[in-house]
C-alpha cells in the first residue's frame, strides 16, 4: 500500500485511535510555538488538522499542505475558517506557495515519510520570511533504530507504513547547507518517563531563516 493510499485508509480513525506520538506531537507544538508570535503559517503534513486548531488561535492566516486527500477532508470538517486554506500537496514537488509567506512554518510527525530532506530545506527556506521560525517535530530517529515506525491498526490488523530514517546530523546538515540557523533541539519523552531513562519519543528543532547574512 501506497504512502497516500495509507493515510487516506488511516485518516477516518487517526484523530480517535490510540497514539502516543500523536499526542505528545500535540504538546511540544502547544509547549513550543506558544513562544513565539505569527501572522502567517505554512503547515507541512497537516493531516486531519490536529495542530491546525490550535495555531488558528494565533495566526491571521494558515496554508495546511498535505498528500493524503483522506486526511485533509477531515480536516475541512473539523476546521471551518476562511483563514485557512489546505491544499492537497506532493511535499517531494515544489509547493504551490508565494515565496516569503510565512512567519512560521511547521513540519509535524511527516519527515520520516520524505526521502529527500534538502529538498525540503530548500522550499522552506523559499517560503519562510527572513527573520521566520521553521518548527519540526518528528519521531526521534533512536526510536526508528528500535523499529519503531508510523503504524495504525484497523480491523485488528497492523497496518505498518515504509519510512526513511533521518539522523540528527541530516538534519543539521540540510539546515546548515540552507543557511537555516539553529535556535532549539530538544528530545522528548513519554509523560510516564519522568526519569528520562527510556528511550526519547520524538525530537523537535527550531531553526530560523536570519535577517542578515
């Protein structure tokens, strides 16, 4: 099964199934972006809108790009707002977006399904206003050496989706190369582990596009 065939499948229980990842993502993009202010969001993955809600509280206006037509149907329906426009989206293409829209743009739970991260590096650092944040949450890459991959069960049935594993170092290496400059790295773990001695749940960066070069 297709990537896209996946999530469309996955999108009628993603918002209501049991997921760990899904709703510590929520908290770190609450824990996180509540620091900083912006108009304008370019949200990569947005998938059925669960961080879209919250980011239309504080946002003028919102683009949610996402592959999965499931997903973003379900979107439409929880999120009615002539602030926000979602458009169906190949991130692995150029995206249909004006150059220096956005103040912020988020990338949640969604890089681990993209091959090529440079590529993603670069139409973020195209999209994002000199001065703007580019937020990403992603499952920590210590899990994926355990196995551990997006997966979703249906009809009591596994249904485990092919992935690529990304290195902290990728990540820095592409922010580096595209003159992203890096403000936070944080690891974060399962509310249950108060003593940080499993292994982290998900890795988030903030990096930033500098005024002057």
């Amino acid at each position: 099964m297709s990537i896209k065939k996946a999530y469309d499948s996955w999108s009628n229980i993603y918002d209501t199934n049991d997921n760990k990842t899904r709703d510590l993502d929520r908290k770190v993009t609450i824990e996180i972006l509540s620091k900083y202010k912006f108009e304008s969001v370019l949200e990569l993955g947005c998938g059925t809108g669960k961080n879209t809600q919250w980011l239309l509280n504080r946002a003028k206006r919102i683009i949610g790009l996402d592959f999965s037509q499931g997903m973003l149907d379900k979107a439409r329906e929880k999120v009615s707002s002539k602030k926000v426009e979602f458009k169906q989206t190949d991130l692995n293409q150029n995206w249909n977006v004006k150059n220096d829209y956005a103040d912020l743009i988020t990338c949640s739970l969604t890089l681990e399904h993209i091959e090529n991260l440079d590529f993603i590096f670069s139409q973020a650092y195209q999209k994002v206003k000199a001065g703007g944040i580019f937020f990403i949450c992603e499952l920590h890459p210590f899990k994926q050496y355990t196995g551990c991959k997006a997966k979703y069960e249906t009809n009591n049935v596994i249904k485990e989706l092919d992935v690529y594993v990304h290195h902290i170092s990728e990540y820095l290496k592409c922010a580096r190369k595209n003159k992203f400059q890096l403000i936070h790295l944080n690891e974060w773990f399962d509310e249950n582990d108060q003593s940080n001695k499993e292994i982290p749940r998900l890795i988030s960066f903030v990096f930033t596009k500098p005024d002057i070069f």
